[in-house]
C-alpha cells in the first residue's frame, strides 16, 4: 500500500506537532494510523510556498528534510527511510513504515542543478515541478491558467509557459540521476514539454481527472492518455475540491459569508491557501456539508483505467495538505476503506495491488534501473 503524497511535515511538524503521538483530531496523520490504516510506503512531501524563494527555498527544505531524519532516527522498529526500490522492499519485510521524501515545488532548488543533486543525495525521489507559483524555468498549471482557486481571479501574467532550456536540463539531470519527475502541479505546456524531453516514466503525484472535476489543478484526457503512453502513473487526489465539480463555488459562498475575517488575515499578508485552511478549521460545520461521497473518488479511478487501463492509476491523497476529504475519511487510518469501494466496483485483486502501490513501484524501478546498473 503506497501514498505518494502527505504534508504532515510542513503541515504539523514544523509547527511543534508530533507525529510519535496520538493527533486525531489535529491532523490527517500520525505513526500509530500509518499502521491502522495498513500504508507500508509513505511518501512524505518537502514542502514550502512562493513566500520562499533565494537563499531560503532551499534551506527550508533542508530543515524540513531533517525533520523526516529525526522522526526516523527515534523510531527505528517503525519506520525506514527509504532511497531505492530494494530499500522499499526490505522496509516492507520487516514491517516498517518506508518513508520516502518527494520535493513538492521546483523553486526549491533555487534555479541551480547542484541544489537538485544536493535533495537527491538527501533522499528525495521525486521533484514536483512546480508548485501554484511558477520558477523561472517552468510555468504552473495556477499561472498558465490565470485562476487563482479562492477567487477565481486572474494570480499574474507570465514571463514564459513550458520549459526553459534550463529547465529541460533539470528534466535531463533528473532522468540521469534517477529521480522521478513529477508533473503534478504544473501547466499544460510545461507537461508536454516535459513529455518531449523525458525518457522516463513520469509520475503525478496527486492529480485528478478534470472531465470529472473541471479545475486547473486536474488531468485532461489527452493528459492522462499522454502518460499512459509514456509509462507513467497518475496518482488519485483525495481533495474535495478535486473531486466534485461543485466545491469550489459552494466553499466560495461559505468564505464570503465570512469575508470580514478573510479580508483581515490578508491585511496581516496571510498566504490565500493558509486563510482557506484557517476558515475551514474555524468553520468546520459549515463546510462539513461541502465533502462529496466516498463514491466520488473511485469515480475518478474509475474514469482512468476505463481510458488507458489500471497499469497507470494510484494513490496521493495529499492528507494533511487539505481541508476537506471525502466522507467516509477522516485520515489515514481509512485507507482500508479505498480497497472496499473497490473491491464493491468489482475490481480483481491483481488489478486492486496495482492501484494500492504496484504501478507507483513499476515507476520508481523504471527510473532507477539504469542509475543502478550504472553503480
């Protein structure tokens, strides 16, 4: 069972919370309901916003990345850092919550190649691209489409859309390297860019279908037939407002209803993603009628394997990163819930192993196979 994305470390951890303790009701996640809820690889998301940029991106990442060192260090019968596919294996031997390390914005690198090299020597494996906010070498799927989620309103204008040459050397140094390039997050042009330069399976790390759920952040068909083709895999996203084409305009009706608070935090320069989440915490009634059914989100899994086949679907709930998730979820511990829906959907269970972690570990092989070889 493998999830490509949770965000309990800049979420909770580097705000004082302990995962080594029991926080129902405060987070997504802790070690005890990795375990409930039977994740054997976790992938944990290095994550900092555009507030973040020179001589600090990077830095965060790194403390960030020590958090992850710590956790592990004080747990070694629970938990494993994991850097290779035989690594992964032998975690999941012995009983032990792999943890992997994906790097969620491309600005962390700083526009410089040693920095990329310096997270992968770290552990990193995967580097999303970009975040909402473009680098200079990458344009977002935010900015491409000049939609901001809470507003709807236009979030700038671009320098560029796609890859730089810069940035199809990242891409390059990434494929040598071994290091999944993950395509969540990112605009259009800079995915087919990414798919022109590639010569490794591609991974979306928490993505979802937009025939589905229309919204900038989610899959097109040609998108999703485009990684099929590649090899790739499209990890599921567990956000409400992913799933259900309806969220977004009913949460905006909820943040209006309250703007006079909104409108304050932004006058303390509170980032729109952190108000969104402060609102929906402190109005959690209200936005409690918002969560789409359980059904939802196998609808999204669905939609995939009916168009290219379950060899290129999986799991990245994004837990922890989110305010709101689909009935019936309340965190990790209910991921045994996943394979009941699908199992109710009449999946096998050979096509079932691939949708809870075999197709994530085809990829991850895929892109380490000739680094190893190499070694």
């Amino acid at each position: 069972m493998v999830d490509t994305h949770n965000d309990v470390l800049s979420s909770a951890t580097m705000h004082g919370l302990n995962i080594e303790n029991d926080l129902t009701g405060k987070t997504h996640s802790d070690i005890a309901r990795f375990k409930t809820g039977g994740i054997d690889v976790q992938v944990f998301s290095i994550f900092c916003d555009e507030a973040f940029g020179k001589y600090t991106a990077f830095q965060f990442a790194n403390i960030e990345m020590d958090s992850l060192y710590a956790l592990v260090k004080r747990n070694p019968r629970k938990m494993m850092l994991v850097t290779s596919p035989a690594l992964l294996q032998k975690a999941v031997r012995q009983k032990k919550l792999a943890c992997m390390i994906g790097v969620e914005g491309g600005h962390m690198i700083e526009d410089r190649l040693d920095y990329l090299d310096s997270l992968y020597r770290r552990g990193a494996r995967y580097l999303t691209l970009t975040w909402n906010n473009s680098t200079a070498w990458a344009s977002s799927a935010k900015d491409e489409t000049s939609s901001d989620p809470d507003t709807g309103m236009p979030s700038g204008e671009l320098k560029h859309k796609g890859l730089t040459d810069f940035g199809r050397q990242v891409v390059k140094q990434m494929n040598e390297m071994g290091m999944m390039i993950d395509l969540s997050h990112v605009g259009e042009h800079t995915f087919y860019d990414v798919m022109k330069t590639t010569t490794k399976p591609v991974l979306l790390s928490h993505s979802s279908v937009y025939a589905i759920c229309p919204v900038f952040r989610n899959l097109k068909d040609e998108q999703i037939k485009a990684v099929a083709k590649n090899g790739g895999v499209i990890q599921v996203n567990f956000y409400s407002g992913f799933l259900d084409s309806n969220y977004q305009r009913r949460r905006r009706e909820i943040f209006q209803r309250h703007r006079i608070e909104r409108d304050s935090l932004k006058q303390l320069s509170w980032q729109s993603y952190t108000i969104s989440e402060w609102l929906a915490k402190k109005y959690a009634g209200e936005m409690e009628a918002l969560r789409p059914p359980l059904s939802l989100l196998i609808d999204h899994i669905d939609y995939i394997v009916k168009l290219v086949g379950a060899d290129y679907v999986g799991l990245g709930a994004d837990m922890d990163g989110i305010e709101s998730l689909p009935q019936e979820l309340k965190g990790v511990e209910d991921f045994p819930k996943i394979t009941k829906a699908l199992l109710g959907r009449g999946y096998s269970e050979k096509d079932i192993l691939k949708i809870l972690g075999g197709n994530f570990i085809r990829v991850f092989k895929a892109n380490t196979k000739n680094v190893l070889q190499a070694k």
